[in-house]
C-alpha cells in the first residue's frame, strides 16, 4: 500500500494527456460535461434520468428566444439589472493612480450576484412543469435567493439547511420563512452544509418527478456548472460593453473571489479569449493556508470527486473531506468549480489566497475610501487588489467584481473591532 504520509507531499501532477484535454477546453465542456480531466457526473445511478432531463430541457431552453427574453426581463424590472460599473477614482488614487472599475452586483435585488442564478434556475423549472423547489444551504445566503425567486415564480420551495447553521444564521431562516419557504434543519453529520447537501439530494432522488433542485455555485454533476456560468456570465458581459463605453478598451486585469467560483465564473467567462486581459481568483486563506482553517482549495487542495464533480478539493491524507473556514460565510466550501480547476491548469487563470485580516483591511478600505460596506467575500477581492496595484502599471485598468454588499456583515465585523479595542 502506498504511504499517505509521504503521498501527500508530492505535488499533484496531472497525466501528461490530461494536461493537454485541458489547454482546449477554453470554451466550455465537451458532451459529457467535462472540462479536460476535470467536471463530469458522478452521480448515483437513480439519478442520471433528473440530471439527464434537465441537461436536456437547459439545452433547450438557452436557446429558446422566448425563454431568454422572459429571464431577461425579470433580470431587468426585479433584479435592477444591468448593475452598475463605478469608477471608484478615490480608491484608485489611493492606490498609486490605477484606474479601478467596480462591477456591482451588492446592488441588485437581495444585494448579492447569487440572484441571477437562482432566478434562470427557478424559471427554468418552471418551464420544466415542476412545482416544487429545493436548495441546501450553508450561510444562508443562496437559500434566500432561492425562497426568493421561489417566492415570485409561485413554485413550493423547502430548503435544507444544517441544525447548526439555522442557529448561526437565525435571520437567513428568518427571511426564507418570510419568502413562504420551509427550512428544515438537517441533524445528521457535522449539521453543517455538506449534510444539507447529501439530504437535499436525498429528497431530489424520491421526488425528481415534480422537483428541481437549485444549486447555489457552479459546482456539482453536469449540467449545472455549465448552467449556472451562463446565468452569471450576464455579470461579464454587462461589464465588457459597460467598460468599453468608459475607456474603450478591455480590462488589464479582473479579479472575483472565489468560493465555489460563480461570480468569477460569471465575469471571467465573457473574457477568456481576450489573451491581453489577466485574471485573478481570490480564495480564502482563513487563517493561514498552513492551518486547518483556510479554504483555499485551488491553491492547497488536491484533485477528487465530491458533490457529483471531479475538481480541486480540500482533503486530508485518507481522501476525506475537510471542513473549509474563512471570516466569510459565502467562501467556506471545501471544494470548488471544475472549470476554474481547468483554469488552474492551462494557466490562463492564476489563484491566489487572501486570509481574513488581509479581508477585513480590504472591508475597511472600500468603506473609507468610497462609503461601500463590501460583502467580506468580496472583501477579499478587494484586499487583493491593493496588493496588485503595488505591481500594476500607473493607469491600469482594473474590473472587480463586488460579488454582495456587506450589510450582512457588518455585525460580524462590529464585534472583531470590538475585541480589539475598536481597531
Ligand atoms: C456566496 C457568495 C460568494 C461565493 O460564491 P461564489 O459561487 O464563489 O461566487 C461570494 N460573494 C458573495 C457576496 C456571496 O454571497
């Protein structure tokens, strides 16, 4: 048997044909859902005729004219789409003289870029003739948006959501009840999102005939990480035409943080081809990525399957999966979208890792410098661009995605202040 111990210390390499599957695969997946050696669906067999039928109806329904007008619209006149793009001048001055673009998704509907997906999911359901809607979550934060557009479509929604994470995040079942959802707390497990998971998936097996399962990143079997960018990619493409009108050109660069990769995804994707326009993805590093308590998957993690998919995952030795940490409830996944795991390898995206003071530096700065409380995953967003900027050429143009606004956060953020003397 080999030995673990000294397994782990190897660095990844993937087989040399894998590595060049995943240099071709820029534009998106192949048939079965594979982004080079990484995606698929690795699924119970009882569940391939759900995942099936619904590749089936997605393929459909992307390019059905009436389907992309409907979601366009509610886009527009519900969500407050296109967002803005704001050129935040006292930021970039701060910053040596780069000019920073922020794309900001804190300003649609429920304050997050999690909408846009769970309303083409929510709408694609309802085309399907389902009825009822289920979610997991773990903060909270997707399960509001799906009990919200659960909400204005009129379809049944339960979510399902670990014991511990409803006493955590006592408001976020408060606003899912409110929506007419039902939360039930999941008890098995670490009571924590990867048991909400597996129930969720769960019911999905036994009720797949009148309900579609909504998930929150694009993480998961094929179709949804395909599905969930191109409900995202709006984020990129609103921002390309947006930032082409201000300065004429592309982005230098563009910089997401990454917890399960949606909102990277979204404002990456429209961008890829465009060799001239570097990427960065920011993952969490909690309290350091040579603790326990990071989530910085693409940066430490190892390859495996989890949730249906083959991507970046944080593991131990025995291929278990590990619990993932960051001051920011949305980044704390432990595993994390297959096609920035194909990103990773071809290069033409580079992964960093912020950890949670650098965070709340980035929170600080963005209130200071332009009176935006920043969601704290997109604080790390933040917190890496004011390392960039110390490397960036003067008059950079640089787009950050501002993924959620901080209201939610603030509390959290009051109280680490507090302990430290108001610092
Ligand atoms: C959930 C969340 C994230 C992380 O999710 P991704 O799928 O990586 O985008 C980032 N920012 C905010 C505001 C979130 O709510």
């Amino acid at each position: 048997m080999p030995n673990p111990d000294t397994e782990t210390k190897t660095a990844f390499r993937l087989p040399p044909v894998a590595e060049k599957c995943v240099v071709r695969t820029k534009s998106g997946p192949d048939r079965k859902g594979h982004f080079g050696y990484f995606g698929g669906k690795f699924v119970p067999e009882i569940l391939m005729p759900a995942i099936t039928e619904l590749e089936a109806e997605y393929r459909k329904a992307r390019k059905d004219r009436s389907f992309k007008e409907e979601l366009r619209e509610i886009l527009r006149s519900y969500v407050g789409r296109p967002t803005s793009l704001y050129e935040a001048r006292r930021l970039g001055e701060r910053l040596g003289g780069i000019r920073v673009f922020l794309k900001r998704e804190d300003l649609t509907h429920t304050g997050a870029h999690k909408i846009n997906n769970t309303i083409g999911q929510v709408l694609l359901a309802k085309r399907m003739g389902k009825t009822r809607i289920i979610a997991e979550t773990g903060a909270g934060q997707h399960g509001v948006a799906t009990a919200t557009a659960a909400a204005l479509m009129d379809l049944e929604c339960e979510i399902y959501m670990g014991r511990k994470d409803t006493v955590r995040q006592s408001m976020n079942v408060f606003r899912m009840e409110l929506a007419g959802a039902k939360v039930i707390p999941v008890d098995s497990g670490t009571r924590t999102l990867k048991d909400a998971i597996n129930e969720a998936i769960r019911d999905w097996v036994t009720n797949v005939h009148n309900t579609h399962y909504v998930i929150g990143s694009v993480v998961g079997p094929h179709p949804y990480p395909v599905m969930v960018r191109d409900f995202q990619s709006v984020i990129g493409k609103e921002a390309r035409s947006q930032l082409k009108k201000i300065t004429g050109g592309l982005p230098d660069l563009i910089i997401a943080c990454v917890g399960g990769g949606s909102n990277a995804m979204g404002i990456f994707y429209p961008f890829v081809r465009d060799q001239g326009v570097g990427m960065v993805g920011v993952e969490a590093a909690g309290e350091g990525v040579d603790t326990d308590h990071h989530s910085a998957t693409l940066s430490v993690g190892r390859p495996g399957v989890l949730h249906g998919t083959m991507s970046y995952l944080l593991q131990d030795r025995w291929g278990q999966i590990k619990g993932a940490h960051s001051v920011a409830p949305g980044l704390d996944y432990p595993g994390v979208g297959p096609e920035h795991s194909a990103l990773k390898e071809s290069g033409r995206v580079k992964y960093v890792a912020v950890d949670d003071e650098q965070a709340l530096a980035g929170f600080k700065l963005l209130c200071e410098t332009e009176g935006i409380i920043p969601a704290l995953e997109s604080a790390h967003a933040v917190a890496y661009l004011a390392e960039a900027a110390e490397i960036l050429p003067k008059d950079s143009a640089v787009l950050v995605n501002l993924s959620g606004r901080g209201d939610k956060d603030v509390e959290t953020v009051a109280e680490i202040f507090r302990e430290r003397g108001g610092k």
